[in-house]
C-alpha cells in the first residue's frame, strides 16, 4: 500500500514534468518529516490544519518549479495524441492480424470513443512513467485491451485492477491485498508493478515487446513453452510464428490496432475524444482513520471522479492500522480541497465501521482503540450493560450516510468480484460436448467458443475444457 510515515497531508504531484505538460522538467517527491506518538495524539483533538501541510494554494506551475528549482518549459504539443504521435514506437509493425482488428474499430468508431473516454483519467499519468522509463508509449493502451480502463475489473480468474493482475504476482511485485484494500486496483501502485513486470519480461525475451506482451497477457511459462516447442521442430518463434491460446492470439494484434488507430486519428479520419497534455490528478498523503465517502463530500468532490481515481479502497475507508495512506485528488479540485480541508475541524473526518468483538476485549478497550468513549458506543448499539460477547458486532460512532453515488461503487465492486469462476473439467471416456453441455446446464456452442473448439472435433480423454457454470 502507498504509505507514508507522516501524519502531515502534502502534495505530491505525480508527474515526472512540470504541470504544463510531459515535456517540461521533472519533479521529485517530498521527503516526508517522521511522525511521533505525540503528533497523532494532537491531530485527533486539533482542527484539520494540524493534520495539513498545505501548498498554500500555489499555482500548480509554482509548485513544480519549487518541486524542482527550475522554471517549467512550456510543452510542444497541448494534445496527449499529438504527443504520443511524435515518439510512436511499435505502430509500424504491420500484420493482416493487426489490419483486421483496425478495419473492426474503424467500423465501430462510437466504441472507440467509449474507449477514450473510460482512458482519459488514466492515460497521461501512465504515459509520463512509461517515459521516465524510457519504455514504448503504446504500452499505455494494454489496459484498454485487459480491462477497458475500468479499474474495478475483476476477471473470473481473479485477474483485478487496470492492469489486470493475477494475486499471486501481484503479490509477487509488491501489491499488497488486503480487507480493506487490493493494490491491484491502486492507479498508482499498480502502474508501478505493471511496468516493472514488462521489463522483467521484456529482458527474459530479449527486448522483443510483442512476446512481452503476449507473456504479460498468458504468462512468461506458457511463450517459454510455446517458443520451445517452434524451435524444436524447425520453425520460427516470433510472436507471429507461435501457436498460443486463442485470447492471446487476439490480444496482440488487438492492442496494436487500438493504439495505432488512436494515436494516428488523422490517418484514419478520427476525431475523438481530446484528451489534453497535463496531468489530472495529484496525490496526497492523509492521515487514517479516513471515510473516504465523508471525505469528499464535506470538501465538495465530485464522487464518481474521485472513486474512479480511488477504487483500491474496498469500502472507501483508510482504517487507522494503516496511519497514513495516499490518495488521488483531481487537479482541478485541488485547490479548494486543501482549503476546505484546511477548514474543517479534523473530528468531521473520523470514520465508523462494524467491529466484531474478539478475546480479551471490553468496551473501554474498545473505545480507546477507536478514538471514541464507552458511552457512545453503547448508545449507537443500545446497549444496556458492559458486557460483550466474543463475535458480537459492533457499530462505532461517525457513520455518513450511504448515497447514491457510494451504492454504485459497492454494487460495482461487488458484482466484479463475485463473477463465476471457470472450472477444469478433464474429458473421460465416453464423453461428449453434448454430455459436458448438459451436466453443467450450458450449452454446446459455449464450450466451443469458451476453448476454441470445433464442435465437430472429436474430444481427446484427459483433454481440459474451461466451463462457466451456470449456477
């Protein structure tokens, strides 16, 4: 999780260039003063502004140049394509696979549109830190083809975030999950991990990106494989060459086509959705406990923009184990979040959640832990005496009321990661697709499409089928 050990919020802008755009200088992060035992009592009882360390409400260039100590240029190109158009990479690679996904887009000019609209929050952000390390831009668009920019996808494999992480890798390059939250769906962190595992790939397999991002999408073991088996029987082991599952045989080319028809609009007679050449949100440290939900509206953020920026938090809420913890603010509204910030008195922002009562705990116990008094939480749980129960429940003081905008975020959520998990069945003798089909209540054609079958291929015995049930 993205921690700091300051109890102070300050802004920490994540661009790697001055706000005016990617090409202007680059800034380094705030070292962050250490926090102390006396510090975090104190901002529980004092105003907010004793928990803020604020900008001051300097212009966002001011603050870069300071960041820096050089004076920002202006950019060359206002427009994020026109940027990515001056220092395209891999959009000459030409291959009737990749044309065929291009004339399918071209056709369907609205989806791409969608497209970019699901990107724009996201894809300067990730632009600039493929640029400071100096890897293709056209990775920033591998997104689009795993999750549709949508960073609370969860896959029937588990797979969850933007960038589509499995939680053993994930785990694996730093993400933590947990309760209370999946890095996995962390903008920022989870950028970080996917751009360090492409270039773990990218050097396993020798600088060739169309493998990398064929092993981001299948697995390093399974192109590993797939390259071995080509070359031991005498044939080439481009990506082009290989015999690879059907999604990763669609992935590729899929992800080329998108970025070549995006980042060249003019070629193809496109004009979408502009997306301008600054950065869109800057991250702030915040002390926790937080209620995220709470917290925007008493600083008059827009809800759905801040939870889209801020969707690694399970129940939009920075429990105080954590101590500190960053999140997204957008760039436009950070200004008046400092202030009103600033402005409110700290208390406002304490959160409230269930607690369920384990071994060895009692009501002052309680209380203490979670800055309250006995006499609250009996009253909030009409309670009539001390004693507890071990697995009882409790409601803690501070609860916000749960609106419109917080119900489609946990409806999301929930929904996502609730989807069916696909089964292994393994074929037996005297099996049939008609015979799978109707033990699992799906039909026939499902279990073609789901494994890239023939229906009239005959079934191998021990051969693997994935199977979504349907219940």
């Amino acid at each position: 999780m993205r921690k700091n050990p300051s109890n102070c919020l300050k802004v920490l802008l994540l661009t790697t260039v001055a706000m005016l755009g990617l090409s202007s200088c680059s800034l380094k992060r705030e070292g962050l003063a250490s926090e102390t035992s006396e510090s975090q009592e104190q901002a529980l009882e004092q105003p907010s502004e004793q928990i803020a360390s604020v900008s001051k409400h300097k212009s966002p260039q001011l603050i870069a140049e300071e960041a820096t100590g050089e004076i920002a240029a202006p950019p060359p190109e206002t427009s994020l394509w026109d940027y990515m158009a001056a220092r395209q990479e891999l959009t000459a690679i030409k291959h009737p696979r990749i044309s065929a996904f291009e004339t399918y887009f071209l056709k369907h000019k609205r989806l791409l549109n969608k497209k970019t609209d699901k990107a724009a929050p996201y894809l300067y952000y990730i632009i600039q830190e493929l640029e400071k390390r100096k890897m293709p831009l056209e990775l920033a668009f591998t997104p689009m083809v795993e999750s549709n920019f949508d960073p609370l996808a969860h896959s029937v494999v588990q797979a969850a975030g933007l960038w589509q992480f499995m939680p053993k890798t994930a785990k694996g390059f730093g993400l933590e999950i947990n309760q209370w939250y999946d890095g996995r769906r962390d903008i920022v962190a989870s950028t970080d991990a996917a751009l360090t595992y492409y270039q773990y790939l990218n050097k396993m397999f020798d600088g060739d990106w169309l493998l990398t991002v064929a092993a981001y999408n299948l697995g390093e073991g399974n192109v590993l494989k797939a390259i071995k088996k080509n070359r031991k029987a005498g044939k080439a082991t481009d990506y082009w060459s290989l015999k690879l599952p059907k999604e990763t045989m669609r992935h590729v080319p899929k992800w080329l086509a998108l970025a070549n028809v995006l980042i060249n609009q003019p070629q193809f007679n496109l004009a979408l959705t502009e997306i301008k050449n600054t950065p869109v949100f800057a991250s702030l440290d915040i002390a926790a406990p937080a209620n995220l939900a709470q917290l925007a509206t008493l600083t008059g953020l827009d809800k759905t923009e801040f939870y889209g920026l801020n969707p690694a938090y399970n129940k939009l809420f920075i429990p105080a184990e954590i101590k500190n913890a960053s999140i997204l603010v957008p760039i436009e509204s950070l200004e008046e979040f400092e202030f009103k910030l600033q402005n409110t008195p700290a208390e406002l922002f304490k959160v409230s959640f269930s607690y369920q009562v384990k071994a060895g705990d009692n009501l002052s116990k309680i209380a203490h832990n979670n800055q309250t008094n006995v006499t609250a939480i009996k009253q909030l749980n009409g309670l009539k005496s001390d004693r507890l129960q071990i697995g009882q429940v409790l409601k803690l003081p501070g609860m916000v009321e749960v609106k419109k905008e917080e119900q489609t975020f946990f409806s999301t959520l929930n929904k996502n990661q609730k989807r069916r998990k696909y089964k292994v069945y393994r074929v037996r003798s005297g099996d049939s697709l008609w015979k799978i089909a109707r033990k699992f209540k799906v039909t026939t054609s499902k279990i073609a499409k789901w494994n890239g079958l023939n229906k009239k291929k005959v079934l191998k015995i021990g051969q693997p089928l994935k199977i979504w049930p349907s219940s």
